[in-house]
C-alpha cells in the first residue's frame, strides 16, 4: 500500500462513525413517535437511501484507494479518483439528507442536485480507474 493509499483510506475511516450516527438517527427517529417520520414515506426513503448509499460507497472507495496503486495514469488523474470516489459518498448522502429536511415535505428541495453531483463525481471516478487498470501492463 502506498502511502497516498494509506493518507486517503485513513481519511475516509475517520467518517466511518458519520455513518454510524446516521444510522442511530434513523433509529431514534423510528423509535420516537413525535419525530414525524413514520409520517412521511418519501422522507424515509431518502433517509435510509442517503444511509445506505454513504456506508457502500465509503467501502467502494476504500477498495479503489488500494486499485488506484495499480493504475496507469497520471498522477493527476489517480487524485482525482483517490478524492472524488469518497467525496461521491458525502455528496450523495448528503443530498438524500439535506433536500428533505422538513418532516412535512412532499418533494425534495434543490438540494437534491447534490445526489446527481455525487453521482457524476462516483461515475468519472470509477470509469477513469477502470480504464487505468486496463491499461496497466500485465505482471505475473
């Protein structure tokens, strides 16, 4: 593991318990009545979509911090995978979270671009990986 692997894995650990509160959040939310939010399904959806989205692509990213090592591209571009597959995780969360903040909104509010953002950003990150592992030379 390079150490660039090992700055940006450690970083990335470090918001592991942002997902944790995210989960007890959600979990006094259920368990409080007056929360509202068994009142509202779409609330709840993007809740637990924001909470799950964040826990799967931090593991993602953890996984392309070590892939990112192998890749054949320049240093730049390795950076921009090492940041924004992580930074994807916060954007998207944060859009499931931020763009229904109320627990009486029927719609999200414009927050809700953060999610596309984050996925574009998770898109460009993964795609350009992919292809700097294709075109990293074989080794046996």
């Amino acid at each position: 593991m390079t150490s660039e692997a090992r700055l940006m894995s450690g970083i990335t650990l470090i918001t592991v318990p942002t997902i944790q509160y995210g989960g007890y959040f959600l979990l006094t939310s259920l368990m409080n009545r007056s929360s509202g939010y068994m009142d509202n399904a779409l609330r709840q959806n993007f809740f637990r979509a924001g909470h799950a989205h964040a826990g799967v692509i931090v593991l993602l990213s953890l996984i392309c911090q070590l892939l990112a090592d192998s890749a054949a591209l320049p240093v730049p571009l390795v950076w921009v995978i090492r940041i924004g597959v992580p930074l994807s995780a916060i954007l998207i969360s944060a859009g499931f979270f931020v763009s229904m903040p109320s627990p009486s909104a029927t719609e999200p509010n414009g927050a809700v671009a953060l999610i596309y953002i984050g996925a574009i950003t998770l898109a460009i990150g993964v795609l350009m990986l992919g292809i700097g592992l294709l075109r990293a030379p074989q080794t046996n």
